[in-house]
C-alpha cells in the first residue's frame, strides 16, 4: 500500500481565510459568513449528529442511492481512481471503493479535505480496511486547488451531499469550469445534488425539534470567539431557517435577539447588530434534474447517466469530460 500526503493550504493559510473572511461578511449589509467555519472538530460532530435526526433525510437518502447505483457508476465510468472532494471521514466512497473494488478496477483513491487531521485519520483507517489501495490524500480548498490534484490513473471526481449547493451560481459555474480544467478529457465526475422538494419536508431537515442545527449554526460564533478573541453572546442569536422559493435554496441565518456591539480583538473591528438582525450563515440550492444536466454540460461535460431516489429528494449525475 501506498500512501501519499499533498499539503496546499496550511494552518496560516486558514487563519488568514478566516479573517478576510469575517472581516468582509461582518462588515457587509446584510452580514454574512460563509459556511466553511462551521467545521470545527466540534462543529464536525455536531454535523454527524444532523445526518442521523429523522428530519434530516438528504445524507441517508444519497447513501442508499448509491447502494444502488454504485456498481453501475464503476463499471459507467470507467475510472481506476477516484478523487472525493470534501471527503471528510469517507463513509459513503467506501460504498463506491467496494464497487470499485468488484469491477476489479479500483487502483486509486485521493481524498480531499480542508482538514489535515481528518484526512489522516480516514487515510489511516481505510489503509487498514483496503490492503493494496493506493492512497494519496489532499489538503486543499476544492473552491482553489483543482488544478494540483494527481493527475495519475483514469480518474471520477466525486462531490457528494449536495455540496455544490452551498456555493452561489456564479461560484458554481467557476467550481465546474475549473474542475473540468482539471481533468482529462473523458475522465469522469460523480455529481450528488440535492433536489427541489416541498418546503414542508426541506425546512424541518434545517431546522430539527431538536435543535441540533440551531448548535450547529450558531457554532460558527464559538470559532470566531476562539480564533479571533471576538466577544459574542453565542446565546443571543436565534437560529432561522426558511425556503427561497425565487433561487430554491434554503438559507440559514443567526438572528440577533437584541441590540449588541461584538469587539473581534484580533481584527481590531467592532460590529453593532440591531435587535432582530439577520446574518446569512449558509445556502444551501436545491435542483431540477434538467438544471443539473444544463449546469453540467455549460461547463465542458456530457451526462452519461443519472440517478434518483423514489421520491426524488437526492440526484446523482455522471458526466465525462469532452
């Protein structure tokens, strides 16, 4: 077995991410902060516990998509390496690794991850659970780095869970075009969608009874607090989850309970909030299946083949580079 560990974004690298970041979205009318500061270690497991509440249907809905559907993809694709984006703890690609692995054609898997930590720790256990797999991991931002994956083998990129939704269109139609920049033609991308349903299913999947996500949401004020000695009252700020019907994307924002003043010492910056301000948190877009493929194809793919679950909550597209 081989392992191989590629580092294109450093701790210092985040750290100036996250100022620039909180800078630019604290200071903006209305404010917002991107989704990506969410993911501390606590953050990370608060999230684990979102994708196992009866409301939250999208991660189980995807994984039993695959089930189905992941032995067609290997043998479809043609691929003897597959490239996650955001792979996180790699749970489901171990669906697709086995898949893989029974075409006989699995030779390869790079994962990518913003987290050094995490990357590690999926490479260690799946080295343990895929004798003979070569293993080359990642750190890198999948929104920067495309162009510095490994170019070896005939490759699938894999973005799962409906990630792509948390970037604007405009970032999204960057994502793929440099994406397909990345990659050969032929080669292959596994896309995982989530997909417009009613908003009476989709907005309790943001906003569980138990309150989980409102934790999670507001764990993005804990890492500011740490990481730049900000002062917030975590607990002054509600979580509000609602449905954009016009962009069909759900938005989570943070809700001032009252008027505040937030000192950010390592900034140097002061921010009031009035009472009952809202701060954007995430976008999370949800798609038509005519719209993926159009998405997919204005950016230099053909979809071979897609997939959906029974009552077409969660979509999977494969397309080839042209």
């Amino acid at each position: 077995m081989t392992a191989l560990l590629d580092i294109h974004l450093t701790v210092a690298d985040a750290d100036a991410a996250l100022r620039a970041d909180a800078r630019a979205g604290l200071t903006a009318h209305p404010k917002h902060l991107p989704p990506t500061w969410f993911y501390d270690a606590r953050g990370s497991a608060l999230f684990e516990r979102i994708t196992e509440l009866p409301e939250y249907f999208p991660t189980r809905t995807e994984r039993a998509l695959l089930e189905r559907t992941a032995d067609a993809i290997a043998i479809t694709s043609g691929a003897d390496t597959i490239v996650e984006l955001g792979s996180g703890s790699s749970a489901k690609t171990r669906l697709l690794l086995d898949a893989f692995r029974r075409a006989r054609s699995l030779r390869r898997y790079v994962p990518q991850d913003v987290s050094e930590p995490a990357l590690r720790e999926a490479m260690s256990a799946l080295a343990a659970d895929y004798p003979g797999l070569q293993l080359h991991g990642v750190v890198g931002d999948f929104t920067a780095h495309l162009d510095r994956l490994p170019a070896e083998g005939r490759r699938m990129v894999a973005f799962l869970g409906g990630t792509i939704g948390n970037l604007l269109p405009a970032q999204r139609a960057e994502f793929l075009r440099a994406l397909r920049a990345a990659l050969r033609p032929g080669e292959a991308v596994l896309l995982g969608t989530g997909l417009v349903v009613d908003p009476a299913v989709l907005v309790p999947a943001y906003d569980d009874a138990a309150g989980v996500t409102a934790e999670f949401n507001r764990n993005v004020l804990h890492v500011l607090n740490r990481e730049l000695g900000a002062d917030f009252d975590v607990e002054a700020f509600a979580h509000k989850a609602l449905w954009d019907a016009r962009n069909e994307w759900i938005e989570m924002r943070l809700v001032a309970q009252r008027a505040m003043t937030v000192a950010l010492a390592e900034l140097g910056l002061t921010v009031r909030f009035a009472a009952g301000e809202e701060m954007c948190t995430e976008v999370s877009a949800k798609f038509r299946r005519p719209g993926v493929r159009a998405m997919v194809e204005q950016a230099g793919f053909a979809v071979v083949d897609s997939w959906a679950d029974p009552d077409e909550r969660m979509a999977l597209t494969l397309a080839r580079a042209v």
